[in-house]
C-alpha cells in the first residue's frame, strides 16, 4: 500500500473491527459497512477527503489510541442508541461460557460468539403497583413490553449484519417449548390440576426451560444481582425490567458482574416470598417451584385468552435504589 497521506488534524476515532489488524479510521460518527482491500471498514467518514491507514502507520501516529485491543467503540455506540432501551449491557461470551451448566451456553446456540448484548426495558408502575387488581393492565404492559424489545432485538441483529458481523437473536419466547396459547381450555385446567403431582411437577421443571438465561446473562454483564425471587435486580430499576438477549462474534467491550448488593432481605423482610400466593419462592434463594408458580398462572385464566399475569415477587420487591 501506498504511503498514507497526513491526518487531518481534530477528533480522530480509531475503531478496531475483528482483529487489532483490522483498522476503521473515522472522524464522524459510523455509516454504512464498506469493503477495503484488505480490511473490513465499518465506518466510512463523511468527509471525502478522510483518510485510512495500514496499523502500523496507525501505531506510529497515535500511540496509545489503538490500545482499543480489537474492540469496537462506535459499533456499541450505536447499538446502545439505536436499541432505546432502559438497561443496556455486554457480557463476554467467553466468560459466561465457562460459567454456564452445560446445554446452557453461548456455543450451544452460535459456535463463535463473543460477545452477548443485553437490553432490558422497565415495566410501569401503576400496573405494577396495583397489583393484584391491576393484573389485566399489568398483562398488557408484560405483552407490549416484550414485542417492543424483540423488535428493537431484530434492528440490532440488522445493524450487526450490516457492519459485516454474525448476530444471533434471542428473543423473549412464551413458555418455551409449551405452546400453552395452542392448547385447548380443558387441557390446561387439567394440566393446571395435575402440574404439581410429583412426576408432572418434575417434567415441568426440567421442561420448562429456555436454553440461555437472561438473568444469568445481565449478571454476567454487570447490569445486577439475582435476588431471592429469582429475578435480576437492577439499580436502576429493581426488578422491574424484562430483558431480550442476543449473541455476536463482534468483539464488544464487556461489563463485570457487580458486587452491589441489592437484595437486602433483613430490610424488606422477604417481601417477595411473603407476597407469593403460590408458595414458590423461599427465603434461600433456592430455585422458583416452577409447577407452583405455573398453577397458579393457570388458575388466573386460560393463557392467551383471559390469562393475567400475578407479577407479585416483581411488584412487592423494594430493590430499587430511587
Ligand atoms: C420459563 C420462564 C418462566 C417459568 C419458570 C420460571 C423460572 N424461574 O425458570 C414461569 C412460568 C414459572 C415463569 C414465571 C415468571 N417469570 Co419467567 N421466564 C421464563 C423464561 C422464558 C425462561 C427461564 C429459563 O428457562 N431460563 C433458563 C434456564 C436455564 O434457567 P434456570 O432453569 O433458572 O437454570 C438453572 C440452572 O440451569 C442454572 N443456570 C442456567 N443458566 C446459568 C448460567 C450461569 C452463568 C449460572 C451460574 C447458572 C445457570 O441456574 C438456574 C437455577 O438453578 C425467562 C426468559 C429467559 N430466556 O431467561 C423468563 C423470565 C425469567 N421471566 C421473567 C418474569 C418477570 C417472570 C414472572 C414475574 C412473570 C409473571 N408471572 O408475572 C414470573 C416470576 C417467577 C419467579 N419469581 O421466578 C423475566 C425476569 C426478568 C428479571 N428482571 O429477572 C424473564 C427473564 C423474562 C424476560 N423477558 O425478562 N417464568
Ligand atoms: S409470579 Fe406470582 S406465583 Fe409466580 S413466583 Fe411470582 S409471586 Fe409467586
Ligand atoms: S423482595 Fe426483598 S428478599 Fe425478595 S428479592 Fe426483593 S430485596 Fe430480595
């Protein structure tokens, strides 16, 4: 290549795409994917005078600034705004993969990922707080709540693939593997009879079960504390957040768990276990009794007709810091 001409002087941002050796120099903010001989640019600059450069001639003007180490800066710029969420977080797949039981890893969904992107968006407090006589509000809220962040999922999976990468989506499923909305009413109060008999109650829990979990996920990206009642508690929001997730092989800068505590029992004298009307949570923390929780969502009304939502543990919890 060529000798590269001088950078212009100002703002110069240097984005690492893949690997070190990769190189978008860009002044602006990121456009649109390009092919470079030899190289994958994600960014173009705006300006037409803009100027790219091999690495080493990169290393030999700015030093430290390529210390970016392969991780791109503009692209979780832009995803973070382009996915409007409450609650925005990356985990390193690597790291969860190591931590993850097995069947419930990064690899077993996308063989290279590297990065998980996490979006979460906060429910509304009135439904919440009303409950349990806002449970209809508080169903509309869960619904629209979930198609809102599997849609803004879907936009950035989009802009992942456009920056050249491999994005695979997990969007928020009901029930996995139920299809409760399918089945007829008297087969669900019939499940709803038997779904705690020992054996049943057994094929629930193991049956029950999505591959990868959010809340595992949030933690590992740092967004929070998994709580007495089993779900993710934020600082920002407590509970009151549901999340969609998504895995990539772009190298994203990666959050830490938190040490923060947020789950203080001793002050809120196990709100959320004294609130369940199905006895599922306990006060060590152990795993929600998925069959006694699903009961009593069936026992509300048959899912996806007049079916309403409990939402206690997620109501009652104080965990929020205001
Ligand atoms: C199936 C499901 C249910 C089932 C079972 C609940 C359960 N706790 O598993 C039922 C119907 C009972 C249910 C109820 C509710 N749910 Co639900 N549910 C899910 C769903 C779709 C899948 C859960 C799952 O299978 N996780 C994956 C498996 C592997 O997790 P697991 O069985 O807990 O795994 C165990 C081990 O395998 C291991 N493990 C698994 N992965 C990992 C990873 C690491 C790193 C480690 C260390 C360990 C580990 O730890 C677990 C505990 O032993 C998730 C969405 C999702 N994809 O995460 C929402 C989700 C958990 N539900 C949610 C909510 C809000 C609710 C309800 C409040 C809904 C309501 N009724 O109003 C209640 C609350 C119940 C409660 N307090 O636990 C939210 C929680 C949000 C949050 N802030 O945490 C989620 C994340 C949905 C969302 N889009 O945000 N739910
Ligand atoms: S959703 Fe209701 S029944 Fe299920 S664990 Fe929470 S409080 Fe208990
Ligand atoms: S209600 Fe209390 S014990 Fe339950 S998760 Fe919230 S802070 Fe923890």
């Amino acid at each position: 290549m060529s000798e590269a001409p001088a950078i212009p002087s100002g703002a110069i941002h240097i984005s690492c795409i893949g690997s070190p050796s990769a190189v978008t120099v860009s002044r602006t903010l990121p456009v649109r994917s390009r092919e470079f001989p030899g190289y994958s640019i994600l960014s173009a600059p705006a300006e037409k005078d803009a100027h790219y450069a091999l690495p080493s001639y990169l290393c030999r003007l700015t030093g430290g600034l390529l210390s970016c180490k392969g991780v791109d800066m503009d692209l979780v710029a832009e995803l973070k705004a382009r996915a409007r969420a409450t609650v925005f977080g990356i985990a390193d797949a690597g790291s969860y993969e190591r931590k993850a039981p097995e069947g419930h890893r990064p690899s077993d969904v996308m063989s290279n990922a590297r990065s998980i992107v996490l979006l979460g968006e906060r429910m509304l407090d009135t439904p919440l707080d009303g409950l349990p006589g806002t449970r209809v509000e508080y169903t509309a809220n869960f619904h629209i709540t979930n198609d809102r962040l599997n849609h803004s999922l879907f936009e950035l999976c989009g802009l992942l693939q456009e920056s050249g990468h491999k994005a695979f989506p997990i969007p928020y499923k009901e029930m996995p593997g139920w299809n409760l909305e399918k089945r007829s009413a008297g087969s669900l109060k019939l499940l709803g009879k038997v779904v705690t008999f020992p054996r049943i109650r057994d094929f629930a829990d193991s049956a029950l079960r999505e591959n990868l979990s959010y809340r595992h996920m949030a933690r590992e990206a740092g967004l929070g504390e998994i709580g007495v009642n089993n779900l993710l508690l934020t600082p920002e929001c407590g509970p009151r957040v549901r999340f969609v997730a998504l895995l990539t092989d772009a190298e994203l800068e990666p959050g830490r768990p938190s040490e923060q505590r947020l789950c203080v029992p001793e002050r809120c004298g196990y709100a959320c276990v004294r609130a369940c009307p199905a006895g599922a949570l306990s006060r060590d923390g152990s795993p929600t009794d998925k069959a006694a929780c699903l009961k009593y969502y069936i026992k509300l009304g048959i899912p996806g007709m007049s079916g309403v939502r409990c939402g206690l543990c997620v109501a009652r919890c104080p965990a929020e810091l205001k």
